[in-house]
C-alpha cells in the first residue's frame, strides 16, 4: 500500500483567541518547553523535572500533600482517578449537582459500583449548603462530591460550608477545580479538601493532556484500606505514586514533553505570584461584566455566585447564538464556547482564563461582540467598552 504524503498538509490552524470555556491561549514559553527533546521517562533529568513540577503542583493546590502529581490524561481523567481509587462497589457518594460537570460526576459513581445521592441545585446557581445538610441528615456517605467552577454554567461554589458538612458527616471532600485552579484560590489544605482534580488547560495555560491531582493523607488511608481492586490500572494511584515517588517504580511511559510545557506553566504563575493572579482575572472579569451589562445584556448566574474566569451571558431573545459564535470566529478569529446541556441556545460561555484574561481581549471581545451582535440586527446600547474602562481606571 502506498500513500501521497504530499496531500497532507503542513498543520496551520491560524491565529485564534481563545476566549471559550477552554482551552485558553498558551504562553510562547511554554510552546517553547513544550518543543524540548524529548528524553527517557527513567532519565536522570526528566525525574528532576518530576520532582520540580510536583513542587509547583503543592504551592498552586496550597497543600503539603505528597500524593500531588499529574495524571497522564485530561480533566475527566482527574475526575475518574478521584472516584475510582476512593470509591468502592455499595459505597454511598453524594454529589452536588449544578451543572454537567456535577452530572458526569453521577455518571461515574453508578459506573464505580458506587451507590449515589444525588443532591441536584438550579443551574446557573451554587448548592445551598443547607439543602445539602438537610439531605445528608442521617447519613454517613463515604464521599461528598462538588464541582467548585462548574464551566456550563459559570457559577462558583464556596466550599468552606461544604467542607464542614463533610467533616460533619465523618466523608471524604472531593472538589473539581478544572476551572479554577490557577484563576482564583483553591486551598486545599486550609479548607479540609480530601481530593482535588484539575486540567491543564484552563487557567494554567498549558495544552490540554494533564490532570493535577492530589490526596490528603486521609484519602491515602482510604486507597490503602480498600477490599476491592481499584478498577482502573492505569489511574490506580498505589501503583502511580511509585513512579513519582522515591521508588520510581516504571508504571506508564509519561507524557514527557507535556510535563515540560506543564512545569513551564506553573513557573510562569509563582513568577506572577497567587494573590497577584487571582486579583488579575478578578478585575479583567469586572470590567467584562461592566462592557456587556452596558451594552443591554444580562449575565446568568447572580453576582456573589459568578466565577472570574468563565462568565456566561444570556443570549438576547432573536440572536442566533451559533451565527454569532461563528461571524466572532470568521471576522475576529474570537473563539467562544455555547451553552450545554439544558443551556444550549440559552448562553454565550465566555473565557478568561490564564493568559487569555487580559484587559485587551476584553476590548477586543466587547468590540467584536457589539459589531456581530448590530449584524444580527439588534439595537446595541452604546458604552460598553467605556464601562470596562471604568472599571479598570477606578483599580
């Protein structure tokens, strides 16, 4: 069999903005580490690298866990990773469901054996954590399960109430923090967390293809107290940590390269510093608001219980959300992400995230957003990219 390689051509996707629910646009450095020579996962350097990304993996988490790494795998390989080593066939896990995130959750408790409470709260809303105390009243669920930015709706969840309602009914606190982590603060071991995953790709701006995770000892006791086997061998994390640990036991060929561009990424957010990062994608996120609010749009999700970094925008009745989606695209190389589940056609999900939270795709994203929307035939109301100057101005 013989094939013209010369049909295929070189790989150009052109220039994009990445203003979607993710991934977000990545640093030249790290596209830089990323294109390092790839080595031996046992060489001596790349298991200092090892070493050096889970240092920064602590310090981003807050959390002095050692069992903190990245799996080889995207985000829903951290969610799976969480449930699979902690979880077994007739445990009880509640989870707080506000979204699809908090649904797929579900989706892999009823898959692991595990027997589900399901706690459902509006969408575009956070859970009460009292309809969650009331529904946990009598109970002791071996898992208590919360999506902390749930990215399909742009709500963000406190976790301090939940985390005591956890201690309070003797479970494990398992937090999703794909969208979070990197935008705003996830203490992990200041809250109480026993389980956290993330992904690479959202406000840590690295490509898409890890998941941090990281275990308190307590969720260590758990996996090593288990009477079943984990289900997963390649997420089973009694045999991964020995591959990051001191051991260095050969598990599974890491993704090497990735772990560059990874490590390279949490260099660059110690370099900005944590406070600094998360006042940053709070104040762009501000005068984001400010800009569509001034222009005649509402948001979703009420503002005590919006996330900085995934703001969700109603779509104006008459405005066709995917032409919209697809002029920003054409005309501006903007990309943004539409609504899910029981959202789709309902929300525009707009992104900053990391290195895509910056005062200048704020201007530019009001600007192309007014231009397609007055395309679309709606009377915008002037003034929007002067109430996002506002808002920076008066910081």
């Amino acid at each position: 069999m013989t094939i013209d390689a010369g049909r295929f051509r070189d790989i150009d996707p052109g220039v994009r903005v990445l203003m979607g629910p993710g991934p977000s646009d990545v640093p030249p450095r790290v596209l830089q580490a990323l294109a390092a020579p790839c080595i031996g996962h046992l060489d001596g350097y790349f298991l200092q690298i090892m070493d050096e990304t889970q240092t920064l993996l602590r310090f981003l988490f807050q959390t002095d866990n050692a069992l903190t790494l990245p799996v080889s795998g995207t985000g829903s390989a951290g969610m799976e990773t969480c449930f699979v080593n902690l979880v077994e066939p007739g445990d009880e896990v509640a989870v707080c469901v506000n979204g699809v995130f908090g649904t797929r959750m579900c989706d892999i408790v009823r898959r692991v054996g595990g027997k589900l409470l399901r706690i459902d709260a509006e969408w575009g809303r956070a859970a009460d954590p009292e309809a969650v105390r009331r529904a946990l009243k009598g109970r002791n669920p071996k898992l208590l399960a919360v999506v902390h930015a749930e990215t399909s709706t742009g709500a963000c969840q406190s976790l301090q109430p939940l985390a005591s309602i956890a201690r309070e009914t003797g479970s494990l606190f398992m937090v999703d923090t794909v969208t979070s982590l990197g935008g705003m603060e996830v203490a992990v071991d200041k809250t109480g967390i026993d389980a956290v995953y993330s992904g690479s790709q959202k406000c840590q701006s690295c490509p898409p293809g890890l998941a941090p995770v990281t275990f308190s000892p307590r969720a260590v006791e758990v996996m090593g107290k288990r009477k079943t086997p984990i289900t997963s061998w390649y997420l089973d994390m009694t045999m991964v940590r020995s591959y990051w640990g001191s051991e260095r036991k050969y598990h599974h060929t890491a993704p090497i390269n990735m772990i560059y561009a990874l490590r390279e990424a949490l260099r660059i957010i110690a370099e900005e510093g944590l406070e600094a990062r998360f006042a940053r994608h709070r104040l762009n996120h501000r005068a984001l608001v400010a800009g569509v609010e001034a222009m005649g749009l509402s948001m979703l999700v009420p503002e005590p219980e919006r996330l900085p970094m995934l703001n969700a925008i109603r779509i104006p009745a008459g405005v066709d959300d995917k032409r919209v989606r697809k002029a920003l695209l054409e005309n501006f190389s903007i990309e943004i992400g539409g609504g899910l589940g029981e959202l789709a056609g309902k929300i525009w999900r707009v992104g900053l995230m990391g290195h895509s939270s910056c005062r200048r795709n704020v201007f530019l994203f009001l600007s192309a957003l007014e231009a397609t929307l007055k395309a679309e035939g709606m009377k915008v109301a002037p003034g929007g990219l002067q109430a996002a100057s506002a808002v920076y101005e008066a910081a």
